[in-house]
C-alpha cells in the first residue's frame, strides 16, 4: 500500500468517525494531541482502527505526542511494524 493512501485512508477515519466532519481537510503534519484536536479517548479508537485497518501492532506506552501526533507520524509507524 503506498504511503499515499495510508495518509487519505487515516485522515479520511479521523475526519468521518472521530471529529464528525467528513468535509474537514486534515493535513499529515496537523498535530492531533499536541493540538488538543483529538482526546485520549479518541486516541484509543484510532490506535485500534490502525491495528485492524494496517495490520499492525500498537503499543499502549506508544499513544503519545511523540509517536502517534500526526498522520506522518502515524504512517511512519506504520511502515516500521510492518513485515
């Protein structure tokens, strides 16, 4: 999968099923946590939503600004987990 619709498929789960406004542009260096645009508890669902969409195992000491504040961010986690 390219990194491409990694980024539109996630931002696409964060606009639609988290902030409930699927005509909002989400650029991939927008923060999320640092930002306060999504919660802890949102945090959960889109760490989950990763897992099962990508494949991919997240560790809970990882939902942090850290690693998991943007799309890039985000995507790059995700092409290291994967085989």
């Amino acid at each position: 999968m390219s990194e491409e619709l990694e980024e539109i498929k996630i931002s696409k789960f964060i606009v639609e099923k988290i902030l409930k406004q699927p005509n909002m542009l989400l650029r991939s260096d927008r923060p999320l946590i640092s930002s306060g645009l999504i919660d802890s508890f949102s945090l959960v669902d889109l760490a989950l939503y990763i897992e099962d969409e990508f494949g991919v195992y997240i560790d809970d000491t990882e939902l942090n600004k850290e690693t998991f504040d943007t799309i890039d961010q985000l995507i790059h986690l995700i092409r290291l987990r994967r085989p």
